[in-house]
C-alpha cells in the first residue's frame, strides 16, 4: 500500500490555439482581413468579455489527472467533455494499491490520519482476500473506496474548461477537487491568460 499526492498534466495544449479561435470568430463578422500577428489576444479577450463563448469552443485541452475516485465522480459529471479512465473492471491490484492523501490531512492530529490508513489497509487486504478466493478484478472491486488512486484523462473545449474551472476552483467546491484545480487554472492563466485570466479562485 502507497500513499501519494494528486497531480495533473497538460498533456495538449494547441500552438496556434489564439489564432483558431480568432479566425473562427472573425468568420462570424466577415472581418478575416483585420488578422495580423498580434491580432488574435486582443480579438479573443474580446469575444470573452462580450460572452461569445460559442468561439472559444474551437480549441481543445487534454489533461490528465492522477486523484481519487471520488473526484473522477465529480469530474465525469461534466457534460461536453471526452474522459478515459483507469478501470476497475479491468486492472488487477494484487500487486499493490494506491491511495491519494486527503487534502485536509493534519500531520498533528494523528488520530483521524490512523483511522483512515486502516480503513484503506483493510479495503486492500479484502480485496486480494477475495481474488485469492476466485473473484474477477470487476468484482473484487466492490470493496474499493473513494480514496483509490486512479489516472484520468480529460478533453474539453475551452469553453467548457472556462466552466469547470470556474466551478470546482470556487471557495463552494469540495476540497480535494478544489486543490487539484487550482494549480491547473494558475497554470492555464499563464499560457493563455486572455482566455482564463477573469476566473477567480
């Protein structure tokens, strides 16, 4: 049994992801002509501010995430978005499993951590217990908690991401997907802030 840290990588992230959204959102106004080198910050930070997201729905990020069960439930509830996930069904953890600390983890209040380490021990031997005993991974798994690693990878147009960024970095959203976003959305900002640079976490 491993304990470890949620984390994310941007794994696709467009080029020329401005001047996508630029040329698709000139074509509304017939104004192609006005595209120069520097024209697209400017023209997107535009068609953001104005709410004419329908534009920003022209580009695309892929990014995977390592965290928790209870997280990807979160995350998959999210309608305009392409996920693959780490099965359950399908991955065998005889050989070792890992769970991802709880954001909330106090190193000084060692009580509520022990309990916790147990009970994630116990999900383990039980269902090593049950494949020794001829169960399939897909159904062993049933024993399983919501603090089992698990790898997923997202795909999402910007507009959308606008959304579940906005959503799960919020002061509301719950603390574990909240922690994962965060560093997402500084990151985003700093690639392309005319696009992200307004969300407030």
């Amino acid at each position: 049994m491993k304990i470890i840290n949620q984390s994310y990588k941007i794994i696709s992230l467009p080029e020329k992801l401005l001047e996508t959204l630029e040329l698709a959102g000139r074509t509304c106004y017939k104004s192609e002509d006005k595209i120069t080198e520097e024209s697209a910050p400017k023209f997107v930070k535009m068609l953001r501010d104005r709410g004419h997201h329908a534009m920003i729905e022209f580009g695309d990020i892929i990014v995977k995430f390592i965290t928790n069960r209870g997280v990807t439930h979160e995350m998959v509830r999210h309608r305009m978005c392409s996920f693959a996930q780490e099965s359950t069904r399908y991955v065998n953890y005889k050989g070792g499993m890992e769970f991802i600390r709880p954001v909330w983890w106090n190193e000084n209040d060692a009580l509520p951590q022990q309990s916790w380490y147990v009970a994630m021990e116990q999900s383990e031997k039980s269902y090593i217990s049950l494949l020794n005993q001829g169960w399939r991974p897909e159904q062993a798994r049933e024993v399983l908690p919501n603090s089992l690693k698990t790898e997923i990878v997202v795909k999402a147009n910007i507009r959308e991401w606008r959304h579940i960024l906005t959503l799960r970095t919020s002061k509301a959203a719950h603390p574990q997907i909240r922690e994962l976003m965060i560093p997402l959305l500084v990151e985003l900002k700093e690639k392309l802030p005319v696009v992200f640079d307004d969300i407030i976490s």
